[in-house]
C-alpha cells in the first residue's frame, strides 16, 4: 500500500528558557540548520536532508515543553478530508493561515485528549537539502556539522488520557499500533508506539501525571557509529544525557536520550525495523520496561516516566 | 557554559560573589574551585560541592541520590529543593511553571539552576522526588506512581 493521507511528522515547535543558549545548541551541537526567524521572534531549523524549509521551530518563554506538533498530509483535498474526519468524531478543528509560520501553507490545528495540540498541513516550501533534484551527491558538509541528524523523525508525548489521544490517531488520521507497554492488569497501555508509514513509530504517547507534557523529539541518524558519534560530541558539549547510547528493546531503535538546555528531552536515534500496518503489535508488559528502554543494560531508568517539560 | 549574567544572589545581596566566582574566570589556569558543604536533609547525605558549577551538577558528581536528577536545564522540576539555610546564586532560568515568585523569595528553587555559595542545607522537594526517594525503585513503584497520578 502507497503512502497516503497523513505522510510524516513535519514540525515540533519548543519553548526554551533562552532563546540564544539553545539557538546555539540546535545549530552547532545538535547540527540542524538554522533557516530564519519569523516577526514573532521564533527560529527555525531542520535536519540537513530534509527538503522542506523546517522540522523545528523554538521560541523564548518562561517555561519548556512543546507547543504543538505537526504533521503533513498529501495534499489540501486531504486535509480538509482529515478536518471534516476529525469534526465528525467530535473533535473541534481550527484553521491557521497560510504564511503564520515561514514558507508553510494553511494548517489545521486541534486539541487531543492529552492535552497535546497537534496540526496538519499539506504545504510547505520544497527548499531542498543543497543536493540538487538532478545527478545528487550523497551529502554534503552539513552532513558532518555537530550530531547532524538527516531528520526530526518522531515525537513521545505525554498526558493523562492516552486512551483518547490513541483513538484519534487510529480512528481518524489512519495510524496503526506498532508497539505498547501494558501496565500489571495486561490491558491498561503506559505507552503506545503508533506509526502512519514503514517506520516504527511517527508518534508515540505516554501515560503521564500531567497533561501536554513533552518526553522528547527525536532525530534520526543514519548507523549506530553516527550514535556513538553523538555520544562523543554530547560528552564534549556537557550536554546532560538521560538513557545511553544503547538499544532499545523496544521498536529495536539505538538511542541516545539527552536533554536541551532548557531541559527539553530529545533523542538521537538509528536502526529499528521496517514495520507494516499488517503486522500484530509486540507488547511489553511493564515489568520488563526496563530491557524495553535499555536493552544493553536491563535496568530501569525511572526517569522515562517521571521526568517531562 | 551558560552565558548568562548571574541573577540576584539571594539571601547574600551585595557580597560581591559573583564577581568573584563568575563563569568568566573559569578557564583561567590559576582558577582553584572552592568548595562548600551541602546538607541534603530528606536523605541525611553530606557532600561537599564546587561553588563554580550548579547544586545538582555537584551532588550527582559526588553520586548523592537525595536530590533526583532529572533534565539539568530548568525544564522538568524533579530537583526542586527547598534551602533551608545558606547562600546560593540563580545562575539560569528556571521555568516558571514550577517555580513561581514566592517560590523564588522563600528559596524554592532548582538546584539545577543555582550554585551554592556558603555551606547549604537542602530538602529535596520535587513533585516526583520525595515520593520516589521514599518508594522503592522498582517497575512497581513507577507504574504506582501514575496510578496514583490519574
Ligand atoms: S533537573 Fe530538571 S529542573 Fe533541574
Ligand atoms: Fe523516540
């Protein structure tokens, strides 16, 4: 089946504690490239690979966290399509022009159960990753500039009503579970890996004691020596790092968690496995959490359900 | 290194610490960190701590648990401590979703986001802290935690 309707994540938007400390951080540690700022003083950014103008966007503010998170569908029939899915199932919808956020088209904006705001648009400027469309080379110097991740891939958020925000992805934007986490009764989900594409997950959500609440926005690289790298260059950055580098178990992807500085979790991953919607989902009951999130070491890090912005 | 100015040093106004102690004079050879000592009273723990990094980055160095260590940016507050006595400084932004002005006047603070200045007394009072420290630190304890939670 060809990938239809919703395609990717397409942009996080954080709030930072200091606007310049972690403009620093996103440009020369994290190696995404800086692509502009807007008349709200909002700096965008996106991974060297990445054709369209942005997958991040962070703005100053006294508290962390993430404001919304955004996907892209394939065209404008289909997000007025998933709009009037999304009313229907009770949902209530708005519109944001065209041109509120640099180079991006009209973007419908929603609210889920969990608290979290999560948009949909279908346009946003094809700026290219300085490749070409024609004869490309592999990559070039940005490649290798910091981390240099060659996307944002996901996001983990948390909230209270996991249930609700699931049902909405399943049931009316076309996601399909991939992987959960099943607390002591077997039937109650900690954490859910949902997925609109081969990947393992585009989202994922976590049960958590406070709604809208960020556990990371990840960023994809391309082997386990380019991880290792990351580790390497965190280290020299005094980054402060949560969990690895290791594997986890779950989604078999190898991961570094680590926080920015405005202690806003992202992650630094490669691998997993190429899933299909066909597939039965893999479920970890919550008493093997621990090989779940760091399977090298087997040991539970409390800080994956205690510790958001 | 964060680059920003110090803020108000509380409970020590006009003792010239900052200018002694600042982030400028950090890379210089004959800089020799000083050191203080820490009190952590919810786990009994003592540990002395450099004046020249923060409360948190010090503690965790010296593997004391008391305090839990969480994001180290100001973002997630699971190292909010109370100061029960001592001079600290604000070296970092806090998030204000966590720490609110009165917070702030009655030294409820990050202790990822202040330096010790003079010996210090602590209690550990993170949402998630205190209950975790006192539970066990098992797959159980988390899942209870969110149990509770809901
Ligand atoms: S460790 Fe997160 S606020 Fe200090
Ligand atoms: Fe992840």
């Amino acid at each position: 089946m060809a990938i239809t309707g919703v395609l990717r994540p397409g942009h996080a938007q954080l709030r930072v504690l200091n606007l310049e400390e972690d403009v620093k951080f996103y440009r020369d540690v994290l190696g995404l490239v800086e692509m502009g700022r807007d008349s709200y003083g909002r700096v965008y950014f996106k991974g060297w690979d990445e054709r369209d103008h942005h997958s991040l966007v962070i703005r100053q503010a006294d508290r962390a966290g993430i404001d919304l998170f955004a996907f892209k569908v394939d065209g404008v029939a289909t997000l007025d399509k998933l709009e009037g899915d999304l009313n229907a199932y009770g949902v209530e919808t708005k519109r944001i022009p065209a041109g509120e956020m640099l180079n991006t088209g009209e973007r419908v904006s929603f609210v889920i159960p969990n608290g979290h705001t999560i948009e949909l648009y279908a346009e946003k400027k094809d700026v290219g990753n300085g490749l070409g469309y024609m004869n490309p080379e592999p990559w070039n110097a940005a490649a290798e500039k910091g981390i240099a991740p060659t996307r944002m891939d996901h996001a983990l958020l948390g909230g209270v009503d996991l249930d609700g925000a699931r049902d909405i992805f399943v049931n009316v934007l076309g996601f399909y579970l991939v992987e959960e986490v099943v607390a002591e009764d077997g039937k109650t989900q900690i954490a859910v890996w949902l997925s609109c594409s081969t990947k393992t997950h585009d989202i994922a959500f976590v049960r958590a004691p406070e709604d809208g609440k960020l556990h990371h926005v990840s960023y994809w690289l391309e082997t386990w020596e380019k991880v290792l790298r990351a580790a390497d260059i965190m280290s020299m950055n005094r980054v402060p790092v949560d969990i690895g580098p290791t594997r986890h178990g779950i989604t078999r992807g190898a991961t570094i968690y680590a926080f920015d500085r405005s202690g806003n979790r992202f992650e630094t991953f490669s691998g997993g496995y190429i899933a299909y919607p066909d597939m039965h989902p893999l479920t970890w009951p919550i008493d093997h959490l621990p090989e779940g999130l760091d399977f090298a070491q087997r040991k539970l890090h409390e800080t994956f359900l205690t510790v958001f912005s | 290194m964060p680059n920003l100015p110090a803020e108000n040093t509380q409970r020590a106004r006009g003792d010239g610490m900052e200018t002694t102690h600042s982030e400028m004079t950090s890379g210089q050879a004959d800089c020799v960190p000083s050191f203080v000592t820490v009190f952590i009273a919810n786990s009994g723990e003592t540990g002395r701590c450099r004046t020249d990094e923060s409360l948190l980055e010090g503690l965790r160095r010296l593997g004391k648990r008391g305090v839990p260590v969480g994001c180290r940016g100001g973002g997630c507050s699971v190292c909010k401590v109370e100061v029960v006595s001592g001079r600290y400084a604000r070296f970092r932004p806090m998030s204000r979703e966590y720490v609110n002005d009165r917070d702030l006047a009655e030294g409820r603070v990050l202790a990822c986001c202040i330096r010790p200045v003079s010996a210090l007394e602590v209690r550990a009072i993170g949402r998630m802290g205190d209950r975790l420290a006192a539970t066990d630190k098992t797959t159980t304890g988390a899942t209870r935690l969110i149990a509770e939670e809901r």
